[in-house]
C-alpha cells in the first residue's frame, strides 16, 4: 500500500487506507489490502462515525479489541461487506505538511485468529509515520 509493504503480523487482516475529504466532511476508503476490498473501495463515513471517525477527530491512535461492544461502533461498513470486524486499530496520517490526510485503519474480521494487542498498536503507529513520510514526498 501507498510504496510500502504491509507488515507481517497484519497480513491476515484487513488493511484500508481512509482520505479526508474536508469539504465534505468524510473518510472514504481509498485502498484496501483485504478479502472485503471490493466492498470497501468508495464507501465513506462521516469524519467523527465510529471508532475510526473518533481517532480521527482526536488525532489519536486507537485499538479496540472488541469492536462489538465498544460505545463508538459503527456497524454500517460490517453491513456493508456483510462481514463483521472483531478488532480494530485506527491511526491518523497527519503532519504539518499533510494537514489531516486520513486515517489507517487494521481489522480483523470474525473468525480470524490474528490478535490486535499494544504492541500492535506500536508497529500501526510506526508503519502509519512511514505511510506519512512516504506522502510527504509527494506534496
């Protein structure tokens, strides 16, 4: 994605690239390295929806490990693919070059075996400032 490889412990999840659109107010999937890629390819969320829409509001790295329960969830993009995600991390590709790019979002989906914990929250966060170094060379 975007000139950099996906690292190996997010192989098994679904990895989606989200660009702010500020006039209107939107995160739209833009790229996706998944088996609901297809689905996800132009589907959009209003820039505060959901976990991914509060990491972005916040300018935070978040990981929820069950996504189900958390009070952000939006279940409207697992209805859309009609696949449900278990776990989620959102980092957002942001500096003062970029201004608020978008958002990296890694899910796993219901039935996989792959574990979103703290350290891989750290190599999101890592590969998410790579993903922002390699835009800032195309500004």
């Amino acid at each position: 994605m975007r000139g950099t490889q996906i690292p190996e412990q997010f192989q098994r999840c679904s990895v989606a690239l989200l660009r702010h659109d500020a006039v209107r107010r939107k995160l739209v999937f833009v790229e996706s390295a998944s088996e609901v890629a297809a689905e996800l390819i132009g589907r959009e969320l209003d820039e505060t929806e959901g976990v991914t829409g509060l990491a972005f509001l916040l300018q935070q790295p978040m990981r929820v490990s069950d996504l189900q329960r958390s009070p952000n969830y939006s279940p409207r993009i697992d209805r859309s693919t009609q696949r449900s995600c278990t776990s989620l991390i959102a980092v957002p590709l942001s500096s003062p070059a970029l201004g608020e790019w978008g958002m990296l979002t890694i899910a796993t989906l219901a039935g996989s075996d792959v574990s979103l914990d703290n350290d891989s929250l750290a190599v999101a966060t890592a590969w998410a400032n790579a993903l922002v170094s390699e835009l800032e060379r195309h500004v």
